[in-house]
C-alpha cells in the first residue's frame, strides 16, 4: 500500500528537523505507541498496538533511519511482528521551508501487513492503514504547532491511539 | 420368533437415520470431545509472510511462561527426520520449516502446555525473525523462466509440478481444423474452501508402556493414514491406531495429512502425554487444503446446426506449495478427462499443467469425485456458448448431442466406459417439470419490458465409484473397499466397514444394504466404521465412493454369508441345498412355501445346530474390487431474476433431477441433493478465495468468506429418474457430490442467459451483485 500527503506546518524548518529526528517525539506520534528502546541515534525499537477491526496485535517494530540529508530531507524503514502478523515499511519526508515560521512536509509512506491481520481484515486493511499513517503525520503537525510548555494536553494523540490500539 | 412381525426396511425405504437421536441430543462424540487424563493441548505459531527465509526462532519467553512444557520447531523434527513429510500424491510437504516458509499461515513452531489457553497465549511469546522473500501468487507469472522459485527442494527448477493429458490430439486438431463453427472460452475456476462445520484437529496419545500410538484424528481415511504414519515413523503398523470418530463434514479436505496431526503425536511421544490439537476457524480457512483453482481455456467444434463435434482443453492448475491432493496416482489433475459430459464428441484432447505457488496446498477435491465440477463447470458452459453463438436453444442443443440411451456402455474419446445413462428422459422430465415451454414465454414478455429474467441447463455426467485396482490406487495402495459382516446368534449383526462417515449416514445405509440381503431388520444391525483396530482396511470416504466400493462389498458379503446360511437352512428343512430358493427374505423349498426358514433361526442354528459339514458360526468379508466405475447423472434447470438496482441474483426455482440408480435410502439421497444444490449454489454466487499481491489470504473469517445459509438457499424442487448400473451388485451409483458438480454451470447458465440479449457471453463465478452490477452498468441497464 502506498501512501502520501503534504502538510504545512506553522513552525520554522530547523525546530520541524529536530522534531522528526527526536525518536522519543516521533514514536509518541505512532498509532498504539506503548513502550520504546533506543538503540542507537539511528535505530530504535518501539512497541505498537495496533487493530483492525476486532483483530488486535502488538507490534514490537525494528526501525532504522537512513538516507537522513540535514536539513530537509529522512527516510526509514521498519520491520516488526507481532502473533501471526507482521509489518514493513518504508517511509520518507521532505521539508521545505515556505517562510521563517512555516514548513511544508511531504511525505510518502509504504506499508505491507501480511498475516492474520492482513487476511482478517482485508477488507478494512486500506482504509485504516491509510488513516493511521495520515494520522501519524499530522500528529507532528500537531505537536509541533502546539503551545510551547509541553504541558500540552495529550488529546491530540489519545483519540487515535484507543481507536487504533 | 419375532422377525416376521418387525418389518425389514431394506432397499428403498426412507429409514430414518440411526446416527441422528445422539448427533439432534448433543451426544455426537468429535475429537473435541474427547478427553484424556493427563492430556496436553498443542496450539500453532503461523507464519505471516507467503514467503521468507526464517533467520532465528528464539522461544525463552514462551518456555518460560508457567504451564508451558515444550516447544516444536523445526529444527527439532528434522534431528528425528521429520521436518518433511510425503503427501499422498507422491510429493513431499514440510511438517514444520527448518529455513523457510512457503505461503501465508504455515507452521512454524508449535507450543505444547497444559491448558488451551496457555498454549494460545505462549504462541504470541515465541520470536520469529523473517526475511521476506518476494511470493509467487500468479501460477502464469510462475512458471516464467525468472519467476522465483516456489520450491527450492526439488531437482527441477521450475514451478512447474506436472503435466497430464488424455484423448487424442491429432485426431482433435484435425477436426478443429475443418469445422464449420469453433467456440472459444476461458473460464477460471476460484479456489474456494471446504469449511466443514467442524475444523481439523486430533487427540494424539503415545502409550510407553504397549509402544502404541492412538490418534483421534478428523480424517476421511484413517487406514491409508495409518500406513502413511507407519512409513514415515517407522512404528510397526500394528502399534499406530487411528480412530476417526464422529466427523463434522469432510466433503475432501480431511483427506490430506495436515502437519498438526504429525506435530501432535510427536508432542505425544516426547512428553509422554496424549495431547490435543483443534484448528480455529481462521487457521482452518487459511491454512488447510483448498479446492478448485482451475484457470481453463475450452474450444469446441460443430457443425452450422449445433452437433458437437471435438473438445480441447488446455488448463493450469494451481496446486499451491505442496501437491499434497489426494487424487490417484495415475490421475494428478483427478478425472478432469471426464470433460466430454454428457454428449457425443468424435474427438477430444484435454491438457493440464500442476503449477506451485506461494499458496496452502490446493487441489483437494471438495465435493467433487476428483475435479469432475471443473469438467462439467466447462463442457456445460461451452454448449451454452455454442447454442447462444448458433442462435439455438440450451436444451434443443444437449437433445441433439446426447449420447443416447442405447449407445451404453459408451466409450468416450478420453479413455471412460460409461456403464448407463438416460439423459433425454432426464432432461424431458426436468424441462416438463419445470414448465421449460411457458418459462420461455415468460421471459419474452418480460425482455420486453426491460426485466431481467434467464434460464439455465446442466445436463452432467458424474464419474464415480473409483475405483477398479487395475487403474486406480493411492500411493501405490488400490482402491478397492471392505466390509466385515458376523451375524449373532439371536439374528442381530455387526457390518464393520472400510469406509468411514462424516455425515453420509453410513450407520443406516449399509445397515438397509444388510437388512436387504440377509432379511434381518434394520434396527437390529450395527454398523462401525472409522478405527482401524476394529475396521476391515479401506480407503475412505470422498468421491462419492462409499456405495459404489464399500456398499458392493456389504452386498457381496452378504451373500457369502446367505449362501452358507442355505447350507444351515437346507439341514433344518431337511433338504438338498439345491430344492432351496431365497424368496420373501426366506429360505423356502421350491414349490413348497410352507416349508421356509428366515435367518434369524438360521442364525441360531449356526452357532448351535449346524450340520457336521458346515463350520460352526455366521460371518463373511468381502474385499470389493469394482470392475468399472459408476456415471450418476443429473438435469437441473435454474431460473434466475436480476434486480437491476443491486445486480442481486435471485434464483427463483430450481429443479433437480438427479439419477442415482438404485436407490437405498430416498430420504438420506435426498439430504444429499439439497445440501449439494446449497454447496452447489455457493461458489456460483457467493465463495471465491483471493490473495493480495503479498500472499495474504483475503477471505480469513466467515465475515469475508461467505457461506450460504437458510436465508440464501431457495427451494430446491427435487425429482429422480432411475438406471441402475448394470455391474453394481445392487445397482447403486453414487450420489454425494451430483448436485455440488451439477449445479453452479446451471446457475450461470442462468444468468448469462438473463444478459444475453445486451451481448454477454460469458461471467466467470462467483456471479456476485458487484459483478453483475458492473455489466449492468456497462450495458447501460443499471437502475440508480
């Protein structure tokens, strides 16, 4: 399944970079997020748990950044499995600054499921996956355009993440 | 003496069924069911990937999870040389994978603990780390010279499984090549699931102390499996006992071995335990043996005014990974040849090509005597074709064509004797049945004002029976089948049979077959079946081959134990054997009616008055070898309505007429009928199984995978004519699978006729209100 999408964001680009290459920041974003081992600045292990429809699975992801081009360019790629499923995926954004205090990120992303999760949820399998990698975007969007003291309210992610998980 | 006032009900009568008071109360006995002290439950760990490389399995978590007590993989049954196992069409399927894994749901691992739950619960814990590898799903793409290998195994490296072919291409070709008109078609064949009510599972329990293993297995075969267990374990045979007990539906998808049934029993052995293993539903639909998945191109040669003239096939099977089918050995694409139908043909040449793919094993035969629904599927669209093409009528088209009923027994191009047949009786009776005349009529009036409205033709030739030892065996073991039958002393009999039930209602069938030829009532008969310390050997139940093998030889030793009773009969009348006639379920003396005796005094008189000539005791087994096998046949007519809004097929009538030969029990072959016609009726409109590009089965649950149920099925309008074969001991055919083979070319007959006027020629099935919808809407006859 192929995905993507663009977005503005009212932040200037280097705090957008920083964001996205802050592992602890991008993960809280990830539908279902739960736990997270960091195994490296450019790989780290994050658990998801993820449903679609009644089936529910716990994803412990294998992710790696590469091809990372300071200061627009990141890509990554993930692996992870769960009981009778599994994910890949590849994903890669651009930033682009559109003046001091906005930045448009376009991004592409391409998620295989295969197994149980796959087959018995065919049927909603696209939709949900593309609402959740949407989703994930649009959370540092969110985040990113969120009031400074990070007391912000979780809310932005919390809808998401109980749908998801 | 009491057998003259309880009535025999033997041959014909609608006896209702013995097995039923214990299935309607709850009383059935499934391997579910069964429970053991000390017993272990075994749950699966399932690959998600169609195809990978395994880099590591690391099971600490799930080891130490408490009730856990051991874990299976791969690795550990190839140190005992049993990570590979032979299937029963002489290939070889992995048990579980040492390296690599072949389609979505294969067996991975397996987690033996105390309770179900534990065991479910341990399988999340184990880690399996994959290497994808890129699946080959399209069996076109697969055999391609750079298709990645589905296979790596094997000498050859190829995809491709095998070819076979029959009849005679020359003498095809030639035709074709000076015939007045050709019809072409391809039509595919969607692999679809046996969903039996109950799933596969098994109870295996190892006895240290006598060295014996029993397995309580949901198997169509336990005999045959019991010598497969024994070559591939090296336990002598005498100590491996299968029992297939009460079975929830087999209709052919519990014939193949599955891994779970080898994996449980080497859990047995190693801890000691029996243990159980039951499939869940989604494990069922995506893991075990498929059917059908036939993609074929037909062509057919007439003349300008509808005779049929010469028939060529060329077809591509997907077998998935494994070819673990359980068709002959001579027959790997089953009797697809029987292709030609129900019509005289001067030629033919039919070709298939078994091709892998990352798919579960395919090629089981679901309810269909070994692919005959994917040649009847064919031939009974290709004279649809013809006649829509030549502007003729269906059924004036099959009366032309019919082989007729003083040309049996009828050699057909591909090699097959049919032993009788009378189609246009058949057809006739169908079409007056049915009001064929005024449904024509009807439909007219009702194109007119734009209804949509068709009507459909299946005039099939079934082939079953298999079958005579001189052609078909299964690994090398022939095909014949048995029955034990001891008679008591007090008239009550014990018939210990080779085939075994899954819902046929053999304990009342082959009880009448008895009753019939010892003149005993049927109540007082018990039938047994299904484990292979009590059973005489056989090869099973699928294929309709019950009555045609197993139900000769309960007639046959019948009469072995009728002919030593008239020698007992003979001495109680006083008589020379010869002055004594079997008549009226009696021995008598000719011209002397007074002076008879029945068996159950027989009975008595064998255990204590028989004459210093005659061995005490009354029984006989029969180990029947058909000399042919038997040609069921069938007219079914199907009228179908179209709701242009929603492109919903509606079947509005149906009638069968099914002829079986003789008949045992109307009530039972009845049963049969309407269940097939609703198993017939699901993968016309309803069944397909698809994958996605990555391998992944699409249909996982009942919510995707969509069977009919008492809302879907329409009244079946059943009716018989009967020929009986002429080389069955009591003239009986067959009939389980008639109305699964013969009923989903006549539903979409149906509905290509209903859109023949807009210039369709052609849908394959399943005909689903989506695909219907599309035509509409591209003919321009949708209603919003």
């Amino acid at each position: 399944m192929h995905f993507s999408g663009s977005q503005q964001i009212k932040a200037p680009a280097a705090k957008v970079w920083q964001f996205v290459l802050d592992p602890n920041k991008v993960a809280e974003c990830a539908p279902g997020f739960k736990t997270m081992d960091i195994l490296g600045p450019d790989r780290f292990k994050p658990t998801l748990a993820v449903g679609i429809g009644a089936v529910k699975a716990t994803f412990t992801l294998d992710v790696h950044l590469e091809d990372v081009h300071e200061p627009d360019h990141a890509a990554m790629r993930a692996r992870g499995s769960a009981a009778g499923s599994a994910v890949d995926m590849k994903a890669a954004m651009d930033l682009k600054a559109l003046s001091e205090s906005e930045t448009q990120m376009d991004w592409t992303a391409d998620v295989n499921v295969s197994g149980t999760l796959a087959s018995v949820g065919a049927r909603l399998m696209e939709g949900t996956a593309q609402r959740l990698t949407a989703r994930f975007f649009d959370c540092f969007r969110q985040k990113l355009e969120a009031p400074e003291p990070s007391a912000a309210p979780a809310t932005p992610v919390a809808p998401e993440a109980s749908e998801a998980s | 003496m009491t057998t003259e006032t309880t009535p025999i009900r033997g041959m014909g009568h609608s006896v209702k069924r013995k097995e039923d008071p214990r299935f309607l109360r709850g009383k059935g006995r499934y391997v579910d069911d069964i429970k053991l002290p000390g017993m272990l439950y075994m749950d699966i760990v399932r690959s998600p990937y169609a195809h990978a490389n395994i880099t590591r399995i690391d099971a600490s978590k799930a080891l130490a999870l408490p009730g856990v007590l051991a874990v299976i993989t791969g690795k550990d049954l190839d140190e005992a040389g049993l990570a590979w196992m032979p299937t029963l069409m002489g290939d070889k399927q992995m048990v579980l994978p040492v390296d690599r894994v072949v389609y979505q749901a294969q067996e991975v691992a397996a987690v033996i603990a105390t309770e179900r739950y534990i065991a479910a619960d341990a399988i999340t814990l184990i880690e399996v780390e994959y290497e994808p590898l890129p699946p080959v799903m399209d069996p076109f793409k697969a055999l391609e010279a750079d298709s990645p290998l589905v296979r790596p195994d094997r000498e050859q490296k190829t995809n491709h499984i095998w070819h076979w072919e029959a009849g005679d291409a020359a003498q095809t070709d030639a035709i074709f090549q000076q015939a007045e008109v050709v019809v072409k078609q391809d039509l595919y064949i969607p692999r679809i699931h046996v969903s039996s009510i109950e799933t596969c599972g098994c109870v295996a329990s190892f006895d240290s102390v006598e060295g014996k293993l029993t397995v309580y297995m949901t198997t169509q075969a336990p005999h045959a499996i019991r010598t497969v267990f024994s070559l591939v374990t090296g336990i002598a045979e005498h100590k491996i006992r299968i029992v297939s007990p009460d079975i929830g539906g087999g209709f052919g998808g519990k014939v193949p071995v599955y891994p779970g049934y080898v994996i449980a029993s080497v859990a047995s052995l190693k801890t000691g335990h029996p243990v159980k293993w039951i499939e869940d539903r989604s494990e069922n639909l995506q893991a075990d043996s498929f059917a059908r998945d036939y993609h074929i191109s037909a062509e057919l040669a007439a003349t300008k005014d509808g005779a049929m003239q010469a028939l060529r096939v060329k077809t591509l099977a997907d077998h998935g990974a494994f070819d673990a089918a359980a068709n002959p050995s001579k027959f790997p694409a089953g009797l697809f040849s029987v292709i030609t139908g129900s019509y005289t043909l001067k030629a033919a040449h039919v070709e298939v090509d078994g091709v892998y793919t990352n798919k579960p094993s395919g090629g089981v035969a679901y309810r269909c005597s070994f692919r005959v629904t994917e040649a009847v599927h064919t031939i009974e669209r290709m004279v649809d074709t013809l006649a829509q093409q030549l502007g003729l009528d269906p059924a004036d088209v099959r009366m032309k064509n019919f082989i007729q009923p003083e040309a049996f027994p009828y050699t057909s191009p591909t090699g097959w004797e049919y032993d009788s047949g009378n189609y246009p009786a058949a057809l006739r009776k169908a079409m007056e049945k049915i009001d064929y005349a005024g449904l024509r009529q009807e439909q007219a009036e009702k194109r007119a004002r734009g209804e949509l409205m068709g009507i459909g033709i299946s005039t099939f030739t079934e082939i079953v029976g298999a079958g005579p030892s001189h052609t078909f065996d299964i690994l090398g073991i022939k095909m014949f089948d048995s029955c034990e039958i001891r008679v008591h002393p007090t008239g009550s009999v014990i018939a210990r049979i080779g085939v075994q039930s899954q819902g046929q209602g053999h304990e009342t069938t082959f009880a009448q077959i008895v009753a019939e030829e010892l003149g005993l009532p049927v109540e007082n008969i018990t039938v047994e079946h299904g484990d292979t310390d009590t059973a005489p050997y056989g090869l099973g139940t699928y294929a309709s081959r019950s009555t045609p093998t197993a139900g000769a030889a309960t007639a046959v030793a019948a009469r072995k134990i009728r002919e030593k009773a008239r020698k007992i009969a003979a001495h109680l009348l006083e008589a020379n054997v010869d002055d004594l006639e079997w008549q009226d379920y009696k021995f008598q003396v000719k011209g002397s009616p007074g002076r008879s005796v029945g068996m159950k005094e027989i009975a008595f008189a064998a255990y204590t008055n028989f004459p210093s000539d005659v061995e005490a005791g009354l029984e006989a087994v029969d180990y029947y070898d058909p000399p042919n096998l038997t040609f069921p046949f069938g007219a079914y007519i199907c009228v179908v309505d179209i709701d242009r809004g929603t492109g919903q097929v509606k079947i509005r009538r149906f009638v069968a007429v099914d002829d079986c030969g003789n008949i045992i029990n109307p009530m039972i072959v009845d049963g049969q009928i309407h269940g097939g016609l609703t198993m017939g009726m699901a993968p016309a409109l309803m069944e397909a199984i698809t994958y996605d590009e990555n391998g992944n089965m699409q249909q996982g649950t009942f919510m995707e995978y969509l069977l009919p149920t008492a809302m879907e099925t329409p009244v079946w309008e059943t009716d018989k004519t009967i020929t009986p074969s002429p080389h069955h001991p009591f003239g009986a055919k067959g009939v389980g699978e008639s109305a699964t083979v013969g009923a989903p070319p006549a539903i979409a007959n149906a509905v290509v006729d209903a859109l023949s006027h807009l210039g369709v020629t052609h849908i394959d099935i399943p005909i689903t209100p989506w695909k219907v919808y599309a035509i509409l809407e591209a003919h321009g006859v949708a209603e919003l």
